[in-house]
C-alpha cells in the first residue's frame, strides 16, 4: 500500500521541480520593452543577445561594435539589446543629435549609469565617475573643478606636459639613431610619456617611467613575429607607479564578467598582483596627501601660486572644512591622473597611426605647424596654447572620431520618459555608440517631431556629415569660413559623443585637448612618420586601443 503513495510522491515532486524550472527560465528570459525593436531569436533564449556579441567580438575584437550593428540590422536608430539572463533590456540609440541632447540638456531625467559607475567602484568608489548626481557629487566637483580652470590648466599643466613630450622626442631621436627608418614598436613610449605628463602635473614631481624607458635603449631587443617591429624592452615601474595602470586596467573584469563588479572586487582581494596595486595606491595618495599640505602649511600658497594639481584640490577641501584623509579625498586626488591619460594616450597611438596613414593629412599638418612656429627651434608651451591653428584642431577632432577611444557613452533613466517617442521606463540603461549611425556611416530617417523639444529646438546647431566620406579620415570637414573668407575651426561641423556632454561628461575634456594640442605640435614638427604597411587593428580593453602601434620615423630637424 506505501508504493502508490511514494510514486504520488515522487510524481508531485518532479512536478514541482519541472514547474519551479519552468517558472526559473520564464523568469530569466528576456522581457523586452514595448515597442521598442529588437532582435526576435534573441528574445526567446536565455542569453539574449550575448552569444551573437561574443560571436562578433570574437570575428572583429570589438564588441561594442555589436551594438550600433544591431540598430544596422534592425534598420532603426533606437534598438534594445538583452545581455544577461534575468536583467532589464539595454536601450541602444544610435542618433547622435539625440544623444548629445539627453547628455547635455535632459539631465533631470537621464543620470550616470549604474554600468558605468561599475568600471570604478571596486578601486574608486568614492571618484566622480562611480557618485550619482547627488550632493557629495557635487561636493567633490567643487573640490575637482580648480583643476580644470583655463588659467591653471596653461600656467601648470602645459609646460609640464610639454615637459614630458620633450622627453619623448629625446627618446625618439635615441631609437631613430639605434634603427634608422625601421619600423619600431611606440606603444608603451607614448603610455609612459601622457602618465609622466599628468603624475608632474598632479603631484609636482617626475614618476621617472620616461627616464626608464631611455634606460633601457641599451638592454637587448628583439623582433615583433607579427609586424617585424623592433621592440625595446619597456620600463619596470614601481609599484606606486604601476598601479596607475594596473587598478583601471583590472575593470575589464568587471566589463566581461557576468559577476560585473562583485568579480574585480574579489580579483583585487585576492591576486597578488592587484592587491599589490591597491595597497600601492593607499600608500601612494596618502604620502602625496601629506606632502600637499605640508607645502601649503609651509608656502601659505595662493591659488596663483600653486605648483601641482594635488596642492589645488587638498587646498580647496581645506577650505571646504574638509578631513583630508577620507576615501573621497584619496579618490579624487588618485582620480586626476587615472580618470584621463589612458583615454589620451590611447587617442595619441590612434593619432600617429592615422597620420602615417594619411600622408597629406601629416604634410598639410606639419606645414601649418611650420607656419606657425617656424623651423628653427622647438615650439615653445606658450607659442603652443596661444597659437591659432584651425587644422592641428581640425586633426585633433578627427583622430578622436575615427580612433573612436570611448565607443559608447551611457546613461540611465531616471523616471519614465521617451526618447524617439518610445517609452523608456525609469531604471533603462540606454547605451549611445560613438560608431555607427550618424559618426561614420549614414543615420536613420528620424520622424522630426518625435524628438525631445530641447532636440528640436538645438539639433540644427550641430551639423552632420558626408554620407559619401564619413568613414574616412578626413580633418577638413571640421573646418569652414568666416565672414572674411578665413578658414576657422568649427566644432559644431558634426556629431560628436566620444567626451560626453552636460554636467557628467569628461571634466578633463580640457586638459585632454591640451595635451594632444601639445603633443601633435611637438611630434610632428620633429619627425615625419613613413608610410607602413602594418594594417591597423583594433582591441577593446578599458578603451578602444591599437593592437600594434608600430611606426617608422624619419628626424626632420
């Protein structure tokens, strides 16, 4: 008589099982938001849309590049993607005038996105990128804000980073003089130099990672399998040093892990090498913390007389009534040189690349440049930041378009609202590709009346570009005439997303465009960059980075 009984059991049970299963897969599929296009098979699996973007990322090493592409396939300007299992969809607008107007101008309903902020929670949680908008964000802006000033920026930032691109040049000439016109591996030349720049610019002393470099000019090299460049041994950095590279570097866990932050955060616990990095990271900004105030209890500095940007902040949270020792004030002094140079020197790689490349664009640049400043003696940093030069800022914009170091910008609704007439429920991450529609192929057919009324009232002040050219390297598209016939600089020429916009884009955007200004100026009045026929390829880490930056020079002077 227990048979029967048992068998009910056990029948119930497997029931229940298979119904609790069930229930489990329904819940972890994707619900997509109404209206909005997407891709069907995606829709009934599991993983969404991660296989097709692994499958892409795997032919093409960029797989943020998925994204603009399955607007493409959708043949829509506004698609939604489904990532992982059990989460809300992504909303992708691939529309640049719509983007640029919900970063710029909706901020009351579109805020810092929660994937974003992930990037640097695990080593930053207390820096501007990781706060919401809220009132410490606020606070620590204040702090942060002195930094960027126009005055400060040319009395403090520009001689030291023409201080540190001087460098480069010495290390350049050395290499030139080792292997002639040979082709020679760059990459970390370039790294090293934009960290010396920002860690002189910040602390008021050198991180010594150029003048290793040079050091190792004599130490045995060896060939690139695949370019057949030559490669110098890179300098061994201290830990201190190091860790400027290695903690931002260390947020490709929290971008490839379905685990997101939770899996870095254990990664920086438990590898000894990151937890080297963030014990190296403490000591560091305490030390310089202490050295800031202790130069500011000794000098009784005024804002004009400050060296380094550490001073400014440590003097402003001073003021601020501020303790100097919390986790926000070590964020944001550490922030100052993590939160740009790799954005910058990734930028740069891209800039030599697409210069060698593109011989008229380099002789049309170096030509402006010898107007300029003459051919005598290297330019100086006050003949850099003053000069007016429409085509070395033409060039500048146009390596930061098509090197593309930032592929997509996010932001995440704040409240229900609409974007293209669709309804974007409060909590959407919505994702905007700086490639794609409208940047380097040709955008949607948009029904004018269903953008935002601050879009329709702005859009017409930025322009659009050439369908038939906008893939190409082209600098002569940011430039047109004034009223007197002169060929000016126009910023407005096109979309242009990769800084962000509005309160929560780039705060270092200036100081960026300063150091690249600095940087293209000095470079190309010393050397010409030969052609090469090494073909250039992309990889997505933190930033959209060159796979090889191998170039060949010739010193002009």
């Amino acid at each position: 008589m227990a048979e029967p009984i048992f068998s009910s059991y056990g029948i119930a049970v497997t029931a229940l099982v298979v119904a609790c299963a069930g229930l489990l897969y329904w819940h972890l599929l994707p619900k997509p938001l109404q209206g909005i296009p997407y891709n069907k098979k995606s829709a009934s699996r599991l993983l969404g849309d991660l296989p097709d973007m692994l499958r892409w990322s795997a032919q093409t090493g960029e797989p943020f590049y998925f994204l603009p592409k399955l607007c493409q396939d959708l043949a829509s300007p506004i698609a939604q993607v489904f990532l992982f299992p059990g989460t809300k969809p992504c909303v992708v607008l691939a529309d640049g005038q719509e983007a640029h107007d919900i970063m710029l101008r909706r901020t009351h309903e579109f805020d810092r996105s929660p994937f974003f902020a992930d990037t640097f929670r695990a080593w930053l949680p207390n820096s501007l990128p990781a706060l919401a908008s809220n009132e410490q964000w606020k606070h620590q802006r204040r702090i942060f804000s002195d930094t960027m000033a126009p005055s400060f920026l040319q009395r403090v930032n520009a001689p030291r980073v023409h201080e540190a691109y001087t460098q480069l040049l010495d290390l350049w000439t050395k290499k030139v003089e080792i292997v002639g016109d040979a082709l020679v591996d760059v990459d970390k030349d370039i790294l090293y130099a934009t960290l010396e720049a920002l860690w002189t610019s910040n602390f008021g002393r050198s991180s010594g990672a150029s003048k290793l470099q040079a050091e190792n000019l004599s130490l045995p090299r060896k060939t690139d399998p695949m370019t057949g460049a030559v490669v110098f041994q890179d300098a061994m950095l201290s830990d201190e040093v190091a860790c400027t590279i290695m903690l931002p570097n260390s947020s490709q866990i929290a971008i490839n892990s379905p685990f997101g932050v939770l899996h870095q955060m254990v990664a920086l616990a438990v590898v000894p090498k990151l937890r080297r990095a963030v014990m190296a990271k403490r000591r560091l900004v305490d030390v310089e913390i202490v050295a800031a105030a202790r130069r500011l209890a000794d000098k009784e500095e005024s804002a004009d007389d400050m060296t380094c940007a550490a001073d400014v902040m440590i003097s402003r949270a001073q003021r601020l009534g501020d303790d100097l020792y919390t986790s926000a004030m070590r964020d944001d002094v550490f922030t100052y040189i993590v939160g740009g140079f790799d954005t910058t020197a990734t930028t740069i790689r891209w800039g030599v690349l697409l210069l060698a490349a593109h011989q008229d664009a380099q002789i049309r640049l170096r030509s402006a440049i010898e107007q300029a400043h003459g051919t005598s003696s290297l330019p100086s940093t006050e003949a850099i930041v003053r000069a007016s030069m429409p085509y070395l800022d033409a060039v500048i914009e146009e390596v930061i378009r098509l090197g593309d170091p930032v592929p997509a910008n996010m932001r995440v609704a704040t409240c229900d609202t609409q974007v293209l007439g669709y309804h974007i429920p409060k909590g959407t991450e919505v994702i905007f590709p700086t490639w794609g529609p409208t940047h380097t192929s040709p955008g949607f057919p948009v029904d004018e009346n269903m953008r935002s009324p601050s879009s329709q009232e702005h859009g017409g002040k930025i322009g659009s570009w050439d369908e038939s050219d906008m893939h190409e390297f082209k600098p002569e598209r940011w430039l047109k005439r004034d009223g007197d016939g002169r060929e000016i600089f126009d910023q407005f020429a096109g979309p242009a997303i990769v800084f962000g916009a509005g309160a929560r884009g780039c705060l270092g955007k200036k100081l960026a465009l300063l150091q690249m200004r600095i940087f293209f100026t000095l470079v190309f009045w010393k050397f010409e960059f030969l052609p090469t026929d090494v073909k250039m390829q992309a990889k997505q880490t933190v930033t959209r980075r060159p796979k090889n930056v191998s170039v060949k020079l010739r010193k002009l002077r």
